[in-house]
C-alpha cells in the first residue's frame, strides 16, 4: 500500500503536488491550540499499518516542533509502521559550535531529537558550514536537494550579464554553482564577512571594478536580519555598481529585513518558496516532488 501524506503548518500545496504526481491519499490531522497555549492533536484518518509521510514548514521553529513530534508520536502509536519528514527549510543548524562555554550545540541536540521521532528526512539546503554533512548529525537517511538549478535558471531568463556575489566564504559552495550552471564564463567572486554580533556584520568586496558592467546578482542561503545582504548592497551601490538583485534559498526575514534591504538599494529580492513568503519567486515543489518516488 502506498504513503498516506500529512500537511502540517501551511504546506498544503506542495502535499497536493506530491498526492497528485503519486496518487498519495491525504490524512487528516487536527490541530488546536488550548487557550493555555498547549496543543490539542487528533489525527482523523487510519495510519494502521501504513507509512506516512509528513510535509511541514519549520521556519520560526519553536511552537511548530512540539506538534510536529506529538503527531510523530501518536501516528506511532496508532500504528504507522514508517515515518518520513519532508522539511523544505531545515531549522537549527546555524548554531553548529560552541562557542563560548557552556552553550548549547543545538544543531546536534535537533538532529538527535528528529531522529528520534523520525524514520528519514528530506529537505533543501541544508546550512552545512562546520557541520560538513547530515550524516554527521542525524542517525536516520537524510535526502539534501539542491536548488542551484532552478536558481540558475531564473537568472539566466530574467538577468543579462550578471556577476555572480557570494557574501562570505560558505556560499562560495553553492555560488561557484550557480555561476557555473548560468554560464561556463559566468563570472562570480565571493566576499569576506565577520559577524560581529546577530544584528552586525562587517562585508569586504574584492576587487570588481572590471566588472562595472555587469548586473551584481547576490546569492546566499538564508536571509534572516539581512544584515549580510545589505551591507553588500550598500557597498556595491558605494562602487556605483546597477543596483543588485538579491537571491536567498530560505526566506527567513526577521521583521522589517525585507522592507529594509529593498531600501538599501536592492532592485529586487527574490526567494525559492521553501518558506512562505511575498518574494517567492523560484518554485522548487518539483524538486521534492521527484525525491519522493524512493520513498513509496
Ligand atoms: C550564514 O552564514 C548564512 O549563510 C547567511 O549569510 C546568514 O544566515 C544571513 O543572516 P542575516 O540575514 O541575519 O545576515
């Protein structure tokens, strides 16, 4: 028998697009918010005996998991005999040190509680930095998709002679690719950040002047406070530079970032919906949906 598929926290249409590609029923599961703020779960349709899928979005973390691992739980409970996370944005890796003693590594205590509930994972860009892979965290199969492809594409079709910016040296990973997907001479060129603090960080540009002609496409993983982002707009606009495009994968966008780095000068700013949200503009449904098929 095939996956009965859940939707949890707003991901109904990338459920649907997986239901429909492989004719998946879809479960039904309550969720109610007590007026105490605990939560009410009751999952409607019968698992018994069959492996589930679950879809949800894990952006502002903390009130989704609590539900996500009680429905894990109880799916369990009732006897699902397998089940699958698709998470698009996978939350908890940033913090992937100590650094100063005493603090919580919590990228490692997240993976050890998934895969704890969980059977495997897929999910899209993971922020891999000292952590090098899932493996090295997560004891269940981890699928990492990557939307290189689809970010390439669209600025192939919408930008004429771009320079491709990476703001710190993690990116190079995923720049370095796009840049190369564009266009074998695409050229790219990668700065150099220091974070300071959550809410300032410090951006040097390498020499660009040669490149005065080209439209500066940034592209990083996240964009949280955009602090990254818009100190590299702000210096780019500096060097007299087109205004740049700013590319993320996940549209984190702390209050006010968005609205605040189209004002720094930002012509556009653009997102793969792996969150929700009003700059989504490179769909990346398909590539989960096709990742799937080993799973049924
Ligand atoms: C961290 O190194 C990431 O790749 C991003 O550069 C970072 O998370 C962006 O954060 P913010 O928007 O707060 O500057």
């Amino acid at each position: 028998m095939k996956p009965m598929i859940f939707s949890l926290f707003d991901t109904l249409s990338l459920t649907a697009a997986i239901q429909d590609k492989y004719e998946l029923e879809l479960g039904e599961v309550i969720l109610h918010q007590f007026p105490d703020q605990e939560t009410y779960l009751k999952i409607s349709s019968n698992v018994k005996d069959r492996k589930i899928i679950v879809a949800t979005h894990l952006d502002k973390p903390n009130p989704k998991i609590l539900p996500l691992l009680i429905f894990a739980e109880t799916a369990r409970d009732l006897g699902a005999t397998e089940i699958g996370l698709i998470a698009p944005y996978l939350p908890y890796m940033r913090q992937d040190k100590r650094f100063t003693p005493g603090e919580a590594i919590s990228s490692i205590s997240f993976a050890r509680l998934l895969s704890h509930y969980f059977n495997w994972m897929t999910t899209i860009d993971p922020h891999l930095h000292r952590i090098k892979t899932l493996n090295e965290i997560y004891t269940i199969p981890t699928t990492i998709l990557h939307s290189n492809d689809q970010i390439a594409w669209w600025i192939k079709k919408h930008i004429k002679n771009p320079l491709i910016i990476g703001p710190d040296k993690e990116s190079e990973q995923w720049v370095s690719n796009v840049a190369k997907k564009i266009n074998m001479d695409t050229p790219y060129v990668i700065a150099e950040k220091t974070r300071k603090g959550e809410r300032e960080v410090e951006v040097s540009i390498p020499k660009i002047e040669s490149y005065k002609n080209c439209i500066p496409v940034l592209i990083d993983d996240i964009i949280s406070t955009g602090k990254t982002m818009t100190k590299t707009v702000e210096q780019l606009i500096e060097l007299q530079f087109k205004w740049p495009v700013c590319i993320a994968v996940h549209a984190l966008f702390d209050q006010g970032s968005y609205e605040n780095l189209l004002s720094s000068g930002a012509e556009k700013v653009i997102t793969c919906n792996t969150i929700s949200h009003p700059s989504n503009e490179i769909d990346i449904t398909g590539l989960i949906v096709d990742s799937i098929e080993s799973h049924l």
